[in-house]
C-alpha cells in the first residue's frame, strides 16, 4: 500500500468518525470520539507515511 493510501484511509476514517459525531443525538462520549481519532491519527504506519510525503514535497 502507497503512502497516499494509507493516509487517505486514515482521513476517510477520521471523517467517517466526525461524521458520527456531529449526527444531532445526545452526546456524553465525547472522550470516546477523541480515543477514536486519536487511535486512527497517531497509527505508526500513517505517521511514518506522512512524513515520508512531507519529505517528498518539502
């Protein structure tokens, strides 16, 4: 899998999850939703991903 790849699941995934979160419904799991993206941003593999595109435009 390309380093685009693996970021653009990462951002689809992340949206996926702010979308769920913004759907007008009560909300007392805002930890939960902060766990979750924390969990799909901070992945090794997207960080080293990203870097690696950064270094290549940069």
């Amino acid at each position: 899998m390309s380093d685009e790849d693996i970021a653009l699941r990462a951002v689809s995934a992340a949206q996926e999850i702010l979308e769920e979160y913004l759907e007008p419904r009560p909300r007392s799991n805002e930890r939960l939703i902060l766990d979750r993206l924390v969990e799909v941003l901070e992945q090794p593999s997207l960080i080293v991903a990203v870097n690696r595109i950064k270094r290549s435009h940069g």
